[in-house]
C-alpha cells in the first residue's frame, strides 16, 4: 500500500448532522444556507461527503464518477439502483430511440389535458393487469406517485397511520395533507392497531390511510401484508404499500412482495416506481376503483399540474416491462439473487453484517458515524461506489453503507466490493484513532484487490 498526502479531518467533519439544519432560522433565505454549506465544505473538503457525485458513462456495472470538487474516482459500482440492469439493455435502447421517432421528445403536457401518449394509456392497462388490478395511473416520478396519492386522496380532518420508517415522499405527503400523522413501530403490526383503534374509538367519520412500503429500502425488510390488509379492513382503513424496490425484480414473475405473499389484487392502493428496475424515470398507483383513479388525476396535484411522464420514458418501462415478463426477466432475477447472496455471504465470511432479508439493497452495518465517515472517504481511492447512509435517514449510530446490486454484477465485481469495503473499513477505523488523537489520517492510494 502506498501512502500519500496526509489529509487532515477535523472532529467538526466527523460530527453533525443534516437534521441540524432542516430547520435553520435568519432573516434571508438566501444567507441562511451558509449555515448548511460551512459544514457541508468541512466535510467536502476533507473527502468525508461522499455525495452528489455524477457518472461519467452512466449507471454501469464498473464505472467513473465524479465528486463535486471534480476529483474522479473509478472502481465497481454499486451506488446505483438498476437492479435488473435494464437501463443498458439494447432491446431498451433501440425501443427509446423508435419513441423519438414515432412521438419525438417530449410529453409536452399534464395527463389531465393531453400530456399522455397512445402507449402511456396501454402502459397504465399493463402495470394493473401485471398487478392483477382493476387500474393503473402514471405519475411523472416514483416521488411524485408518492406524495401525489396521499395529497391527492387524505383531507386535513383524515387520519394517516404510517409506518415509521415510511420513504420521504410518503412522510412528505402526509405532512402535507394533514396535521394528524401517526407513525406505527416499524413493521409492527400489534403498534400499528393501537393507532387504527385508538383513531376509531373516538372518529369513525373521517377517512384513515394505511401506509407501508412493500421492500424498506434502508433495512432491506417487508411487512406482513396481509395482516396490515386484515387491519385496514377491520377498521375501515385504506392501505397504500409503496412497492419501488420489489417490484419486477423480486419473486418468480417480478410481482415483488405482494404477490410473493399471494396479495395480487387484494392490497387496496399500490404505488411504484419506474426508477430501480425499469430502467427509466416514473411511477403508478394500482387501484381497483376507476373513480379514485379519475379522482387522482384531476385532484392530485403532481399529477394534474405537472407533464406526463415523456416518450422515451414510456418506450423504455414499456420495454423493461416486456422483458420483466419473460423468461429473460425471470432469468435476470434469477442472476440478481445469486448475485445478492453471494455478496452477502462474503460480506459476512470477513466478518462485517449486513441488515435484513436478500434483496437488492445489501446495507453493510458500519455503525458509528465517524467510523462511517472516514470509511466512505477511502471508498473511491480503493475502487468501490457505494452510498453512505447515515443518520437522520437512519437512526444514530446505525450508519450504513448501502450496496444496490444489479444483475450484470459479475462475480469478480461482488468479490471487489466485499474485500474493498472490509479493506476500507478496516482502514478506516484505524485512521479514526488518529484523528481522535488530533494527528492526521494518512491517504492511501491503491486498489484493493
Ligand atoms: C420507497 C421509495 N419510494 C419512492 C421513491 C421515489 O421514486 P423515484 O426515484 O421514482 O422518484 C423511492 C426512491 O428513492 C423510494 O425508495
């Protein structure tokens, strides 16, 4: 191992958090961001922000990024959500490329008035029949379909019960639809009636949603959701699962969790994403009800007042979809989970731990922030992409690293990122005594194995 540059980190880049400047206060809006971007820099300029970094080649398997101080890293990625690996696919290519042909560019308007295609309509009929529901309703992201479907349906006198570690869009939603919010225990099913029954003992006129995601995307974990399903009905509740991490890429035909759990068709609300397997940009809710779809469409607001999700995005899901649906797309799966396992599995034999259940998303335990810090800044100088999670996205001390498998990983590349994280995190944590000690942490340059 070679050794360079010593590179000091101040304790300043070690401590801290994003939630200590959600909410910031100072008469200008503007000045007031200094507050966030002086200990942003702190941690930018001592390679302890591992964030807003941009490919150079796009989403590959190995590939270049580039850090926002323009420093480029190169190694094995799996910073990146194309979990069947679709986005590279030629069929996918060729596909986008005919869109342009046949409708050009651009959506050009909501699907309110005449934002969609002919093949938006026939995408919408397909994702509620893969669902085995009635009907399906496309929003111009994941995010959007997210928020959209709680803003769109729950009134300020509604009810949300969520669970509490429910994606941003969905908290985003309900914060903004109405003031009485109650989180449930994550994946508890005995805290989550308390809330549905303490709700209906003194309301039994306002409306309650349920809301729960079908894989969690930080822990890698599912709900029971029949149970949650059995619960929405008992108290006349309307359960929403938030299926963008399993959906196409987990279970024998791609149905996620839901049908994994023989749930096809009976879950009251779905919503999705277009962004980790198909390979482009947007999202759906799945109802059985035609009236709450043309009621979404025109009530809300990210779908009414925003553009259709756009031509190439359309041909290239519509693509994804059909190769979903084969025997190629069972086949990709196939090689994803191998892949997962076998990450997981090297993970542990070099005696690091992993969160939850086989799927896409290996969240590498690193725990201490600081710990977390300097692992992530060794990161790209010895080969591995990988997002850092870290408090307030999650819990304090449950740092993270969260690894996002796709199914062109080869075996070389899994091999990469298992001995390139334990290097690192090996490295890592003695540089840490250092700089707890006040000296520097020495910068090493080589690729790991
Ligand atoms: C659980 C969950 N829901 C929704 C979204 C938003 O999806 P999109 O990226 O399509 O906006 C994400 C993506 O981060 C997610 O993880």
């Amino acid at each position: 191992m070679k050794k360079t540059t010593e590179t000091n980190v101040p304790q300043a880049a070690l401590e801290g958090s994003m939630r200590d400047f959600r909410v910031i206060s100072g008469d200008n809006l503007v000045e007031r961001c200094d507050q966030f971007f002086n200990w942003q820099d702190t941690r930018r300029q001592s390679g302890t922000w591992p964030f807003s970094r941009a490919t150079e080649q796009g989403p590959a398997a190995s590939c270049a990024v580039r850090d926002d101080t323009g420093v480029l890293a190169e190694g094995v990625n799996f910073a990146s959500q194309d979990y069947l690996s679709l986005s590279s696919h030629p069929a996918v290519h060729e596909a986008a490329q005919a869109a342009i042909r046949d409708f050009g560019v651009h959506s050009a308007g909501s699907p309110a008035l005449v934002g969609n295609i002919s093949t938006s309509i026939m995408l919408e009929r397909r994702i509620a029949d893969f669902l085995q529901m009635e009907e399906a309703i496309l929003f111009p992201t994941g995010w959007a379909a997210g928020f959209g479907v709680i803003k769109g349906l729950v009134r300020s006198s509604d009810y949300i019960v969520m669970d509490a570690l429910s994606h941003a869009c969905l908290q985003t939603g309900a914060q903004a639809s109405t003031r009485n919010v109650l989180l449930y225990r994550h994946n508890n099913l005995e805290h989550c009636r308390e809330r549905l029954a303490s709700i209906r003992a003194k309301d039994t006129e306002n409306a309650i949603m349920l809301v729960t995601e079908g894989l969690f995307s930080m822990d890698s974990d599912t709900p029971d959701i029949e149970g949650l399903q059995e619960l929405a009905n008992e108290y006349n509740a309307t359960l929403m699962v938030d299926v963008a991490h399993d959906f196409g890429n987990l279970g024998e035909d791609g149905s996620g969790h839901i049908g994994i759990q023989n749930m096809l068709g009976k879950v009251d609300l779905v919503m999705g994403s277009f962004s980790k397997t198909f390979g482009s940009n947007g999202g759906f809710v799945a109802t059985n009800s035609r009236a709450l779809k043309e009621y979404l469409r025109f009530y809300s607001p990210s779908c009414t007042f925003s553009n259709a999700m756009s031509p190439i995005q359309i041909a290239t899901v519509s693509k994804a979809l059909d190769i979903i649906q084969t025997q190629e797309g069972k086949q990709l799966r196939e090689k994803l989970m191998m892949n997962v396992l076998s990450l997981r599995e090297k993970i542990r034999e070099r005696g690091m731990d992993v969160y939850g259940d086989p799927s896409a998303i290996v969240a590498v335990k690193t725990g201490d922030e600081g710990l977390a810090r300097m692992t992530a800044r060794l990161l790209p100088q010895v080969g591995l992409l990988a997002n850092l999670v870290e408090f307030p996205a999650v819990q304090k001390g449950q740092a993270r690293f969260r690894l996002q498998v796709m199914a062109n990983h080869s075996e070389q590349e899994i091999e990469a990122a298992a001995s390139r994280i334990d290097y690192a995190m090996n490295m890592a944590g003695h540089q840490l005594e250092l700089v707890n000690k006040g000296e520097a942490a020495e910068t090493p340059v080589a690729l790991a194995s």
